[in-house]
C-alpha cells in the first residue's frame, strides 16, 4: 500500500474554499444537481429492468453509445465558447429532456425505447457538461495544493448527493411511483444552471477557437498526442477503462438485476442502500485524506483500483453466501469498499491532468477520456444479455471484482517516474 502523511495542523481545506462566494454558489448548486442525477439513475435502470428484465442493458449501451459519440464531435461545436454558458446550456436542455419523460409518463405512457431516447440525449449533453467543468476548475482555484482540495470538495458533494439521492429516492419510491424520481431531477438541473449564472464570470477565460482541431480525428489525435507525452496518463487512461467496463458490467446493470430477480431481498430499498454506502465510503476517505501528503501517489492512485475490485467482488460473494436476513447489510459493506478505493483514485487522477496541461489539452484528454470510458461502459453492458443468461449474476460480478483488482495491480507496477504526486 502507498504512504501518506498529514497535512498541516488548522480548518479543513473545504472550509477556506467555502469561504469563496464563486466557488460556495457553483458547489451549492452542483450538490443538488448530483443528488438529481442520482434520483434519475435510481428511476430509470429500476423502471427498464421492470420493463424489459436483463434487456435493459440497451439503456446503458444507448447511453455509452451518446457518450462517446458527444465525447468526439462536441469540440467542433463548444470550443471556443464561453464554458460558462455552454454548462447552464447543458443543464437546461436536460432539465427539459427529464420533465418530457414525465409528462410522457401520464400521457402516452413509458415504454423502454423512450427511454432509451432520453437517455440518449441526457448522456450525451452530460459527454459536453463535463469535460467542461473539469478543464475549468482550474480558473477558479489555481493553486495547485487548494485545486486538488477544489476536486476533493466537489467529488464529496457529489458521493454525499448520493447518499441523500439514494435515501430521497427510496423515499419517493415508497410512497409515489418511480417517474417521480425523474420530477426531482429536472428541478436539480435548473438549481444547477442558476448556480453557475450566479457564480460569475470567473469560469471564462481566453481560449481561442482558432487553436482548436476541426475534424473528430484531429480531436481525438490531439488528447491522444497530450496523453503520450504526459508519463503515466496512457496507464490511468487504460485502467479507468477497465474500470467503468467492469462497473458498467457487474454494478451499474448486475446489481439491479439481482434484486429484480429476487435473489437478494429488498429490491429497491436495498438497491438504493448498497449505492449509499458506496457513496459513504467515497465521501469519508475524501474528507480524510484530501489534505494529506501523499508520499507515493501513483500507488495510491491503483491501490483505490484494487480496492474498488475487491469491493465488487464482495457484493457478489456476499449475493452468494450471506443468509438472507444479513445479505443486504454485507453487499452494503462490498459497496463501501468500492467507494473508499474510487476516492482513492480520484483524488489523484484529476489533478494529475489539470496541472500538467493547459486548458484546451486538458479539454482534448477529458473528451479522450470521456470516450474511452464511454466505450468501455458500452461494452460492459453490452455483454449483459449474454452473461446474464449464461452464468449467476452474482458470479458475474464477482469475475467483474477480480478483473478490476487485477487492472489495478497491473498499474501499481509501473515506473516510479510515472508518479502523479
């Protein structure tokens, strides 16, 4: 395992941040949007398996599918623009996706391809939201200590949203249909795009359009050129690969599908308790270790792999051999694991890229990055409706937990010269 040392004695690093009135507006308003999102993840995969059983998997593949396309042709439309505007654009536009699906819902009626259309364009606008708000972080917090602090600080928002989403959306789902899920996010994405018309000017910034690559190719060669020439970003970029691929495979599509079939008492409850604890121990080891030294990030950075395959792997161990009455508890504790170790690697992933590129490359690697990722959760899902009918689910999240592990036990071992510390 790396090491890590304590930062100096005094307030937590969040506290000064949030004494910035830019950064406690955009935080404020993420927070809400992150819990939405939540809501909506929660609302859609439970009413596509409803729906259509282990062929839900379509609505993950379509989603990828958007990311990666979105992820590769945006640049000729957003680079050059105002960041600012391009985000509350983006948060606009999916306010207005999500509210059509409800009122779909009380009208015409659900079905699995609407779905799957509006999943489409919420993924897709989100390939153009994010990349955004990352290379742009930097505007806000250039020191390089208070940025890894900046991430720190709106990847907790984020994992805490969760808990609150998980918990709100259990909530709602007891007491009002599942489509209602959906309401609440389309209101979290307007509370996000006032928050960042409130936060100012200070995400804008000269970026010429000119300096920009036109073509998807040239696009894709410019993150790709900013990769190699950055020690270490090929292997993080490869190892987050597998790790949204297993993800995709064993959580995001086998966790759902177990406790549809009822395998695992609980269904939804237990579903959406399993994505708390996941978001607990993500937010504990963020506010814990973001004002530590790390004295060996790149160990760090894949031990949080390592950890985040043995947590999915103990989610289908504990599917397999927990008795029944404690099965829900001990998935929870697998899903913990899997949120310490996602922590881990985020704290050290992002800052390794926002502080050795400008912002058009950062821009270039983060839509890279968003492609791969978005490939490879395409093709975790796409191998659901295979696997699924060929072997356990609760076995196929286990070989996901172990694949993972392995990936991270892979990165460990490369060059001490490729430490992002």
């Amino acid at each position: 395992m790396s090491r890590a040392a304590k930062g100096t004695d005094g307030p937590h690093p969040y506290v000064g941040l949030l004494r910035d009135r830019s950064v406690r507006t955009l935080w404020a308003g993420q927070a809400l949007s992150d819990a939405g999102s939540e809501l909506y993840r929660l609302g859609a995969i439970w009413l596509a398996v409803g729906m259509a059983g282990a062929d839900a998997a379509w609505l993950p593949i379509a989603q990828s599918a958007a990311m990666l396309a979105f992820a590769l042709g945006a640049g000729a439309l957003v680079d050059g623009l105002s960041a600012r505007r391009v985000m509350i654009w983006a948060d606009l536009i999916r306010a207005a996706v999500t509210a059509a699906v409800v009122v779909a819902a009380f009208t015409i009626g659900l079905s699995l391809p609407l779905l799957i259309a509006a999943g489409v364009v919420l993924a897709g606008i989100q390939a153009v939201f994010d990349p955004a708000l990352q290379a742009v972080v930097p505007r806000l917090m250039p020191d390089p200590d208070r940025l890894r602090a900046l991430n720190g600080l709106f990847d907790v928002t984020g994992r805490l949203a969760v808990i609150a989403g998980a918990a709100l959306g259990a909530a709602i789902a007891s007491v009002a249909p599942t489509i209602h899920l959906l309401t609440a996010n389309s209101a979290s994405f307007l509370a996000s795009a006032g928050s960042i018309a409130a936060a100012g000017q200070r995400f804008d910034a000269d970026t010429p359009a000119a300096a920009t690559p036109a073509t998807v190719r040239q696009r894709l060669a410019r993150g790709w050129r900013a990769a190699r020439a950055t020690a270490g970003a090929r292997a993080i970029l490869a190892t987050a690969g597998v790790s949204y691929a297993t993800r995709s495979l064993g959580f995001a599509l086998g966790l759902p599908l177990l406790l549809a079939q009822g395998s695992v008492p609980g269904g939804l409850p237990t579903l959406a308790l399993v994505m708390a604890t996941q978001a607990v121990g993500d937010g504990l080891t963020n506010l814990i270790t973001v004002s530590w030294r790390v004295r060996d990030g790149w160990r760090f950075l894949f031990a949080g792999y390592v950890l985040r395959g043995a947590g999915l792997a103990a989610i289908g161990v504990a599917a397999l051999v927990a008795p029944p009455q404690v099965a829900p508890l001990a998935m929870a504790a697998g899903g913990f694991v899997l949120g310490v170790g996602g922590s881990m690697a985020f704290l050290q992933m992002m800052p390794f890229f926002q502080t050795r590129m400008d912002v058009a490359d950062a821009t270039a690697v983060f839509r890279l990055r968003y492609a791969i990722l978005a490939a490879a959760t395409m093709l975790g899902a796409s191998l659901g409706p295979v696997v699924f009918r060929l072997w356990s689910v609760a076995w196929v999240i286990i070989a996901c937990g172990v694949v993972l592990a392995l990936a991270g036990l892979w990165g460990a071992r490369r060059p001490p010269d490729e430490s992002p510390t």
